[in-house]
C-alpha cells in the first residue's frame, strides 16, 4: 500500500501504454506522421514510452518545454505555439541542436524572425479552422503570401506547411458535433494544399485534437497528426465521448480533513492549485472531478463516492452519494477534469505504478 500524505497524482502506465500504442498504431494504419503534444505529461519517464512505440518526433508548446525534452534526447521538436521574438537566443539555441520547427501567423513576426534567426529551422502557418483562439483565417491568402516571402528573406527559414489545432471540438456535444469539426478542419487545410502544393510540394498539413484523433480516422490527405490529452484521458473527454472511464490513466489522491454529514459534503485536502479550476457538466451537474474509491495503490473508477462542486485554492468541495461513508483521514481518489492542468499542477508529486 502506497503511503500518501497530501495530494498526490497517480499514474498507471498499464493505462497509458495502452492509450500510446493504441494512438500510435491509427497513424500507423492511416500512414500518417504521428508527433505526440508532451504538453500533457511533461515527462521524461513518459516521454520514454512514446520512443518505446516507435515515436521520434514530438510537439510542445513552448521553448522551455522543447529544451527540456531536447536535452532528454529528442531530435525533432516542433513548438506549437506563436513564436515569442523575445526567446530568439534560445530559439537560435535549439535550432543548431536538433531539427525544430516553428509556427508563425503573421508576417510582421514572420519579418522578425526571418532577420534573426541563425541556423535553419522549419516554421508552419498556424491556421484558424473554427477555435479562435490563434491562427490565420484559411481564406486569407494575401496574409498567407505575405508571411511566406517575408520568410524567403531569409537563408535558414524553411516553410514545412499549415498547422491547426482543433480545439472546439473540447467544447462539443456529443460525436456528430466532433466529425463535423474533424471534417470542417481537414477540408480547410486540403484547400490550401490545392492552392500551394506545386510551389512547396514537400509540405505537410498537420493537425490533431485528442477527441477527432481517439474517434476518426484522420481526413485523407492530412499527413501528420498531434494529440496530446489521450496519454492521460480525463473527465472532459469521457464527458464528450472521447474515451471511456477505464481508460482514463490518473488520479489525484486527496485526504478527506472535514465532513458536514448535514448537507452530505466532504472536504478534501485537493483544491484549485491541485486540480485547477476547470469544470464539465455530468448529467446537468457542474461537476470539477469526479470522486471515486481508493483501493491503497490504485482507483476504481466503478466505485463513485461522489462528485466535487466546489473547489478553492486547496479545499476541495465534495457531495457525497447515498451510502457514501467517510472519515477525517480517508484517502479518495479524484478523477480529473483536464489532466493537462491537473498533471503540470502537480508535477511535484507523482507517483506512477
């Protein structure tokens, strides 16, 4: 039996293997490049999973995070995040260490970096196909043209393709939503192949969210996919149908320090600086994880205890079902609502088992 004193993240690499191989072998089906997000883990230990199946290029979403897995041995890093002139010494860095690729979505950055940067490195168009979050419109082909040839001002900028992230379909209800955005963003960035593909006939479209990869097949002609959530899964994605509970591959351990019988609550030692903040609904409840027994080394999701309702900065609000019985003491587990958050958060303490 596992000895937890305070919050602490469980992994089970029986899970999360299984998540790898079963992701990796789609893209091996579909032959299309498989370039995992590390967002999600930040691991070395886990990144050593992914190289066990085959992986040798990867995602991330800054430079820190690209010189932690570099100096861990990985060669071919795309940062898929807008670049940040301010980084270009460490960007220059990088770029004469291993094979890095870059994403921009204008061309006063793209101007930028075309007159700073020192070695070669790969850059993508970032194109918005529907999440509005960063890109540039896939009808804006003068932007797009502009970001090319400020980018042909330079002798060590390579222009790899158009990248997106599909990020609304996290906001979907229920699988038909979730095609519909797969497919809206696949046949966006197929219209600018056909525009661009006799100029820059090496290049890629690359895209990837973890609900359109774990559901579908990718969209014929997309060359390159990058999920990141479904090494881990959460509450988020079995709410939205991406996977089931059983695949979900953590859980945060928290102490039970209060109970008010009267209105069926517990507080957990487990709050917002454990599991951040994020919420999903569970049959129409606003839910911030859902709590289910701890068996001494391990959770049992088929085992629900209850659902958190409230959560501040350490204490976790959590309704008890009927027949739930608890004690000061009593360690639960809490499946979480964004891994992503909940694994960065508390990345101090993990145990994997």
């Amino acid at each position: 039996m596992l000895k937890i004193t305070h919050p602490t993240l469980l992994v089970d690499k029986r899970k999360c293997l299984a998540n790898i191989n079963r992701m990796a072998g789609k893209a091996r089906k579909n032959k299309v490049i498989f370039r995992p997000h590390f967002k999600t883990h930040q691991s070395a230990d886990v990144g050593e999973w992914f190289r066990q199946s085959g992986v040798k290029a990867i995602t991330v979403s800054s430079v820190t995070m690209a010189r932690f897995f570099a100096n861990h041995g990985w060669d071919d890093i795309t940062i898929a995040f807008p670049v940040n002139i301010l980084e270009i010494d460490e960007i220059n860095d990088l770029a004469s260490r291993i094979h890095l690729n870059l994403l921009v979505e204008s061309h006063e950055v793209t101007s930028l970096l075309a007159k700073r940067l020192l070695v070669k490195a790969g850059f993508f168009i970032k194109i918005d196909t529907g999440y509005h979050r960063t890109g540039l419109d896939p009808e804006n082909i003068p932007e797009i043209n502009a970001v090319i040839n400020e980018a042909r001002q330079s002798n060590f900028l390579e222009f790899r393709g158009f990248l997106t992230h599909t990020g609304q379909t996290y906001y979907s209800k229920g699988i038909n939503e979730i095609r519909h955005h797969h497919e809206s963003a696949g046949k966006q960035l197929l219209n600018l192949k056909d525009i661009y593909i006799t100029r820059f006939p090496g290049m890629i479209l690359s895209t990837g969210d973890t609900p359109s990869c774990s559901l579908f097949e990718p969209v014929q002609g997309i060359d390159e996919i990058r999920p990141g959530n479904f090494v881990f899964y959460d509450l988020m994605q079995y709410c939205i149908g991406s996977c089931r509970l059983t695949e979900i591959s953590v859980a945060a351990v928290c102490p039970v320090v209060a109970l008010h019988e009267q209105r069926r609550e517990a507080v957990l030692y487990g709050g917002a600086v454990h599991l951040s903040k994020e919420y999903c609904k569970v049959e129409g409840r606003i839910v911030y994880g859902l709590v289910v027994k701890y068996t001494g080394d391990s959770w049992d999701c088929n085992f629900p205890l209850g659902y958190l309702t409230s959560i501040s900065q350490e204490h976790g609000i959590m309704k008890m079902n009927t027949g739930t019985r608890l004690h000061p003491g009593d360690l639960v587990a809490v499946m979480p609502v964004h891994s992503c958050l909940t694994a960065d958060l508390m990345k101090e303490d993990w145990i994997i088992f």
